[in-house]
C-alpha cells in the first residue's frame, strides 16, 4: 500500500494480469466538506463505482493478480480522466450538482491533479513498468454502472471495452457468448467517444499491452456472494481469453494462462 490517494495490493502477484480499480472508493477528507452532498450522493454511483472493488479484489487473488486502486471518490478527482477533461472533476453528475467541484479556479483544479491524479497514475505507471521487465502485463480495469441513468433502464448488464486496440475484449466477448448467459455488449454502456477509455489510452496502448476494460451492471453485485460469483466467472473469461488469443498470435497457449 502506497500513500494516502492509492494502494497496490498483492504487488508480487504471480500472474501476467495487472487490475485496475479506479473508482474504487466514496471517501471525500473531511476538509472538502463532503463537497456539499448528502449522504445518498456520497453513497450513490456518482461517487464511485458500488460492488467494483470487492469484485476486483477477488478477481486479482482468483488471478494472483497485482491490485492499483483509488482511496478517494472520483468527484475529488476521476482517475480514469486526463487534466484537461472537465469531467475529471465534474460540478455536474448525471442529475446532481456537485457544490464542492463549482467555480473552482485553474490552481484549485491543479491542486486536485497534483494530490489524487498524479500519485495514481506515477504508481501504476511504475508496476507496469517493473513487471514488464519480466514479461509484458495485461491491464484489466473494473468498473461498475448503475441500471438506471438519466430516468432510463438500461439492458446490458456487463460491458466489455476497449480503445484502438481490441484484441483481449475480441477473445473475452467470444467465450463470453458461449458460455455466458448474460446480456454481455461491446462497448456499452460507455465506450472510447465517451472519454472513460483513458486509463487503457495513457498505460496501455502506449506500450502494446493487451487490455480490456470491464464494466459490470451494479444490481448484479450487490451482495458479497455475487460479488465472489461475478469475480469467477471474470476470471474464468479472462483466462480463457487469453488462452485465445495467445494461441491465435503464437500458436500455443502459455503456461500461465489458466492461473
């Protein structure tokens, strides 16, 4: 665990699987007077993303995965933003004002960056960095989203996105409709053109790791037994797909791909 904004969990993991959590926490320190929200804001999925830690940390001790998430809600500060998106620090979300994030000056939002950005992005910049020396990472980011935005019911109940480089949502969506029995959907209900693919654009694409971020409908884990539930069969899709897709490029299946 590193700092007071990010922690690294299972850092030794033994896996080529490195998760990624970046709305992993509804915290808001007690000087930013719970940006001026309720209890049912700083509670709700604008604050962060419900069930996606505990889905993650499963996932990355099924894997034997290393573990990066945020300490802090996404209002202080988005992580899966760049600075200069508004949306890294909205005074709007979905229907709520966000009284905390309005008029705030170019030092106030820099502030912002520099405490809950910077230190986020350095560490995971950082692991992915040292475990490439052994071999090239998989980064899979978990996220969660509500069933109802903007009054509207949404269908999809598991989302697998990618930017430029689809190559690990390719495989995944193909075990996934074999042996799924969920509403899974290639980027939805968010996709590049909406802004949330930044973390795979800033440490993945960059270094040509195979990636895929996976978005999972919030009723589907509520409860820590479907929470334990989701994170196996993601695990069973990932190591599956991964199986795929090696095989595709080098004609066998690695030896660590069932881990």
């Amino acid at each position: 665990m590193t700092g007071a904004t990010v922690a690294i969990r299972n850092r030794d993991g033994a896996s080529a699987f490195l998760i990624v959590c970046e709305h992993a926490a509804n915290a808001v320190p007690v000087e930013f007077d719970d940006l001026g929200l309720d209890e049912a804001a700083r509670s709700s999925h604008i604050a962060w993303d419900p069930g996606a830690l505990a889905v993650a940390v499963r996932l990355a001790e099924i894997l034997d995965a290393p573990l990066v998430e945020s300490l802090v809600s996404r209002l202080l500060y988005d992580c899966n933003r760049p600075p200069h998106e508004a949306s890294a620090v909205p005074a709007q979300s979905e229907v709520y004002r966000v009284p905390g994030n309005e008029g705030l000056s170019q030092i106030q939002r820099r502030e912002r960056v520099e405490r809950f950005y910077l230190p986020f992005r350095g560490e995971l910049a950082a692991l992915i960095e040292e475990r490439s020396r052994a071999a090239l990472p998989l980064l899979v980011t978990v996220h969660s989203f509500t069933p109802v935005y903007f009054g509207r019911p949404r269908e999809v109940e598991i989302g697998m996105l990618h930017d430029a480089d689809s190559r690990l949502a390719d495989a995944v969506l193909a075990v996934a409709g074999q042996h799924s029995g969920f509403d899974v959907r290639r980027n939805e209900p968010y996709g590049p053109e909406d802004g949330v693919t930044h973390t795979l654009r800033e440490h993945a694409l960059p270094h040509g790791l195979l990636n895929v971020m996976i978005e999972v409908r919030n009723d589907l884990i509520a409860t820590p037994a479907d929470q334990d539930a989701m994170a196996g069969r993601l695990a069973s899709w990932l190591t599956a797909a991964v199986g795929i897709q090696r095989a595709s490029s080098t004609g066998e299946t690695p030896s660590w791909a069932g881990r």
